[in-house]
C-alpha cells in the first residue's frame, strides 16, 4: 500500500488512463459529497491494518455469488438546488411512512429538493437514495414507487452525508438496508467502473443469505440492528454487520475477470460489510444501478463463476485489526462510545399552554413559543434504546449534555424497574451543561423531560455517552 492519500495516488492513474471527464471529478471529490458518501474516519472510507481473520467459510447456497447492480440495489440521485419539493406519503391502504427513527408513522415525508430522475430499484425493496450535498443529507426509501404521479413509500430514513455511515445508539436507524445504513453505502458507484484504478477506494456493500448469516447476536458493531427474524430464520455464523476479507495471501492475478480482479483486490484492502441478508445468494456485492456494471459481458461464464465461488471460499471474518488508516492514510481509532439517547416519541404537557414535537432532522424537540411557561415528559420511554453493543449497565460512567435554544432545560431521569424508584435524575440542565454520573441500574427505564420558557420558541436536543 502507497502512503499517499487514496485520491492522490489515484487521481494520477486516472488522468493517464482517460481523458479528465467525470474521472477526473470523481478523483478530486472530497469525502461528505455525492461521488464520495460520508466522513474521512467513516468505516466506509477506512480500511483496516493487520486483520486477524476468522476460519469460517461462507457456506454455498441455491445459486453463485454476484456482483451486479439491478432490482436490490439502488440509484443514488443528486438534489439540485432547482429541485422542487415532493411529498412522499404512505403506501395506499397504510398508516403512512414508518419513521423508524422517530418510531412511528408520519403522514407524509417532504424532500425539499427532489431530482427529476429519482427511480427506486424494480424488486421488491424499490431501493432509492437521494443526496443533498446543500443539506448535508443522504434521504434513504423503501419500497419507493410513483403511483400516478403521487410518490409512496413504505420506510424513510436519513443519515449525514458527512457521517460515519452507520447508526448510532440515539439515532440507530439511518437507511434502508436491514442494518440501517442507506442501500447507497458501500455502493460499487458508476463513477467508479471504468476509472482505470486497480481497487474500489472504499468498503463494499454485502449481503449473505440465511446460511450463512448468524441468528445469535444477530448484529454487531458498527452494524445497530439487523432483520427481525434472523434468531430464528439466520442457521450461519456472521452476524450482519460483520466485516469480511480476502486473505493477503489471495493471489489476485489468477482471476481471468479484469472486473473482478478490482473486487478482489478491493476485498483485501478494504474488505466488504455485511448489511443485509437475500435469499439463496452466498454473498451478493451491491453496484450502483445505471453504472452498466457487467461481469460477464458475453453471457455466462463457467470460469467467472468458479473464481466468484472461489472468493465466497476464501472470504473471512474480520475478528480483530491492529488500528485503522481514514481515508487520508491518517492513524485513527474507531469508537463504539458513541451517543445513546433520543428525543423522539410523542411529548405530553404537563403544565404551560404549548406543544412539543420530535424533529428527527434536527434530533431534537421542538417546542413552538407558548404565552406560558411549560413543562412536558417524553410519553413512551424510547429514549434510550440502543444496539446490543452500546446498551447502559450498572457501574458504567456517562456524561449527560444539552444543547437547547430559547431558555430550555432538559431532564434525564433513570428508573429501576425492580423498585420503581428514581434511581438517578440529573436534574434541569440548561444550555451547555453537563452532568457524569455512574449508571445506577441495568433494568430500567429513562424518562426525560423538557422545561420551556415564554414567549420563546426552543429547540433543545441532548447527548448521553460514556466518556
């Protein structure tokens, strides 16, 4: 491996290799943009050094293993400042779009930039991403359709285009894709194909199939959940999630494939997460649809077929790694201390004349100005409901900030279920503040409350991690 930056070295084999169009573009985009999703220490961005790899070998299944773009895979579509708003609203005959973020259905989702050639993918997911680089948005949809010209869905959600990728504890579900990343990440995208590199400059995108998915623990870091009957329908042993990589000792230049020699090398450089599950595939690698990506050009290839089985026989798991390089070569450690609380559900008014609502692009509750000052609790308890990695037990240490606009404060309150007492408050804590405490119990319940002042409109959002 060069020392160089990734998009130096490679913005030189770029320009030798074809004339500066679009490769040139795609060697000089930085990453949070459309031609390079997320942050420069986001997983997707980084690649691992030393990895100590696992022995268990990806079972064979019903059919080969691909790398194809098509009706699983998804379109990214860049919003453009001239973009109208559309509102996409439930599919017909339900509650509305599910919101797993805010955990609940909404009657309507507005984008407000919405491209003119957005097509979700033809399966049955109907996988589409948009970004908005002006926003800093990546919107994410399930089973997207238009139906007459009305736009529905079954499931939105949105992660930072400048983001790690991936959920978190508070904000755990941040795409469509079973581990709740978008179906974009990892994407093998259109830019990429035939830009005269030897490897994919980034993870890839995988999924297995129930054989050789795990059921116990279903998920693992960075991974934040997972299908919901994988204990019962997963019979394998990676759990989603899981990072898989060829072995330094994989000799690359015996496949015959130049498309998958580039896979190959990027597998072993890179590797590839595990982020949701299909049906009979050993392992399918996601390419951005409209990319023209094929693997076998002239029809099907016995020989491409034997090498793609022999990479499903040499993949392995990712147990361990010396450290990490970003996406500048630069050292760094990736972190699972990450935040656990939400504001999301429904806000009940204890006392004052206003209301107050979940925002979920914001991550905080909004509470309009009101004549009177008010009090309201959080009306379900989902605030802190995080990924098996991150879930608070007893003895641990967290920290408890608020950032709140318009003379706000904000409560945390920890209930143990056995005696169901206050076992810790922090107390009202304004802007800026903070409290660490030690977590007083593993069974319990969170409740947190928003104090507003009047005549003021307040936005006010919190953070709950260990330190």
């Amino acid at each position: 491996m060069t020392s160089l930056s990734p998009l130096t070295s490679r913005a030189a084999v770029l320009c030798a290799a074809l004339a500066c169009g679009l490769a040139s573009l795609s060697a000089e985009a930085g990453t949070g943009s459309y031609l390079r999703l997320f942050g420069d220490t986001s997983l997707w961005n980084s690649r691992p050094v030393s990895p100590v790899l696992g022995t268990y070998e990806i079972p064979a299944s019903q059919y080969f293993p691909t790398i194809a773009e098509g009706g699983y895979s998804t379109g990214l579509f860049k919003a453009l400042a001239s973009n109208p708003a559309v509102t996409v609203v439930g599919l017909a005959g339900t509650a509305g779009v599910w919101d797993p973020d805010a955990e609940a259905y909404r009657t309507g989702v507005t984008i407000p930039r919405w491209p003119a050639d957005v097509k979700p993918a033809a399966g049955s997911d109907g996988h589409a991403d948009i970004v908005d680089e002006a926003a800093g948005v990546v919107h994410s949809f399930w089973q997207l359709r238009n139906d007459y010209g009305t736009w529905r869905a079954a499931q939105y959600a949105w992660t930072p285009l400048n983001g790690r990728g991936w959920g978190e504890g508070g904000h755990y579900y941040q795409g469509a894709r079973a581990t709740g990343v978008p179906a974009a990440a990892g994407l093998i995208r259109k830019h990429e194909v035939n830009d005269g590199d030897t490897q994919y400059r980034h993870a890839l995108a995988m999924s297995l199939t129930f054989n050789g998915l795990a059921g116990t623990p279903s998920y693992v870091f960075p991974a934040t959940t997972a299908d919901g009957n994988a204990a019962t329908a997963n019979t394998g042993q990676v759990p989603e999630g899981t990072l898989l990589m060829l072995p330094p000792t994989f000799d690359v230049s015996r496949l015959t494939s130049p498309a998958l020699r580039k896979v190959a090398q990027t597998l072993k450089t890179h590797g590839g997460f595990v982020v949701d599950r299909n049906v009979g595939t050993p392992f399918v690698i996601y390419v951005e649809n409209g990319s023209g990506f094929k693997l076998m050009p002239n029809g099907w290839s016995n020989t491409v077929a034997a090498e793609l089985d022999l990479i499903r026989k040499s993949l392995r798991t990712v147990l361990s790694t010396a450290g990490w390089l970003d996406a500048n070569g630069t050292a760094f450690s990736p972190t699972n201390k990450l935040n656990v609380m939400s504001m999301r559900g429904s806000w009940g008014r204890l006392s004052g004349n206003g209301s107050a609502a979940f925002d979920t692009l914001r991550q905080a509750v909004v509470l309009p100005a009101a004549s009177v000052a008010g009090e309201y609790r959080n009306v379900g308890n989902r605030n802190v409901v995080p990924p098996n990695w991150a879930k608070p037990v007893a003895g641990q240490t967290f920290k408890f900030s608020v950032n709140a606009s318009g003379g706000a404060r904000l409560k945390l309150d920890i209930v143990d279920k056995a005696t169901s007492k206050v076992a810790y408050s922090t107390g009202y804590v304004a802007h800026g503040g903070t409290q660490s405490f030690t977590w007083p119990s593993s069974n319990y319940v969170t409740v947190l409350y928003v104090a507003s002042a009047a005549g003021q409109e307040a936005v006010v959002s919190g953070r709950l991690a260990q330190p």
